[in-house]
C-alpha cells in the first residue's frame, strides 16, 4: 500500500510539473508575439535629426523574422509606424552613412535593394550616393567617421535624439 502512495504521489508531481512547465511556454511565446506583428522577436531603433531650420528628419533601423534575415532603415519626414514607399527612403541593409550639411541630407548605401519615394522631402534636399561594390561598401564601415558620416545601423545602439550644427 505504502509502494502505491508513493507511485500515486510521483505521479500526480509529474502532472504537475509538466502543467508548469506548458504555462511557462505559453508565457514566453506569448511576449515574443507581442514584440511584433509577425509573432517573432523584432529589434528597433530610433533616431532624430534635427536640422538647422527645425526640420525633424526620423530615422529607423529594425530587424524582424524568425532567423533575424529581415532588414530595414528608413528615413522618412513623419515618426515611423509603417514605412511608406511613396514618401520614405527605404533601405534592406544592415547599415547606412549620411551627414546634414545645411538643408542637405546625403545618404551613402548600398545601392542593392534600396526605395526610393516618389515625393521630395520638404525643406531638404536628400542626395542619395549608391555604393556599389563590396570594397566600397566595407570601406564606408571602416572610414565613415574620417568622411564626416554618421552610421545607422541594426547593430548599434544610436543615441535618440542627434542635434546637427548648421
């Protein structure tokens, strides 16, 4: 009778423990599907560019999907929600260099997936500069700071608001 109780006991744990165990995944998979709309963890970045004549130029760097492949910096005149192609600049890279001269905002990137709006920017000329070979691109990473540029990137962490002298 003592041998049954213990097998009776053991039993009813294990039921137990794995019931916790199920309400702790569901936990976890229900905070990873809150952090985007895909249900995977998504990373995002924020950064605004003041300009010397009070134009706000907003800056996005997010990384989304189930591997992290998906990758997206914009530049848009609004706070982005969702990117607009018609109005915002839209890069699928990890990393883009720009510097504000004025009322000019130039963008070096690479020139493989790259959307460009079909409205201007008003109150800035945003002049775009394709890089288009690998040594290029990885000469921009290494050098950008002795170009002048700033980076936004999906692997560093911006400050979040970045005033620009004029």
């Amino acid at each position: 009778m003592r041998r049954m109780n213990l097998i009776l006991l053991f039993t009813l744990l294990c039921v137990f423990f794995n019931c916790n165990d199920r309400q702790q995944e569901k936990k976890v998979d229900k905070e990873n599907t809150e952090q985007g709309t895909s249900g995977f963890p998504q990373q995002e970045k924020i950064k605004i560019l003041n300009l010397p004549n009070g134009k706000k130029i907003y800056v996005s760097a997010k990384i989304w999907g189930i591997s992290s492949n998906h990758e997206e910096i914009v530049f848009s005149e609004t706070p982005i929600t969702v990117p607009d192609k018609n109005k915002d600049f839209i890069f699928y890279t990890n990393e883009v260099f720009y510097k504000v001269s004025g009322k000019r905002l130039y963008i070096y990137a690479c020139d493989c997936d790259t959307s460009e709006p079909k409205a201007t920017f008003k109150g800035v000329n945003v002049i775009l500069n394709n890089l288009k070979t690998s040594s290029q691109i990885k000469d921009y990473s290494i050098n950008y700071k002795k170009y002048g540029l700033e980076k936004m990137s999906i692997h560093h962490s911006p400050p979040s608001s970045h005033s620009l002298p004029e």
